[in-house]
C-alpha cells in the first residue's frame, strides 16, 4: 500500500525479516526495520 509504506514494509519484516529488498519503481531499495539492525548497519 503506497499510502502507508511504514505499514506495507512492516508486514513484510514479519515475512522477510527485519532487512530485505523491495524496488521502489526501477531503483531496489534495502530496508532496515528495526532499530538495532540500523545501528548494526552504522
């Protein structure tokens, strides 16, 4: 749902895990969902 990306990306943590891949339009995009997996990532 491109209104609500949070909720959309969310639901997919739950399937995927807290970092998985989508492609917003033609770029591919990394999500870190959770907070200590963006620590992690810094």
């Amino acid at each position: 749902d491109v209104r609500n990306i949070g909720r959309s990306f969310d639901k997919l943590s739950k399937r995927y895990g807290d970092v998985f891949s989508v492609f917003l339009g033609k770029s591919p995009c990394v999500v870190l969902n959770s907070y200590p997996v963006i620590k992690e990532a810094l």
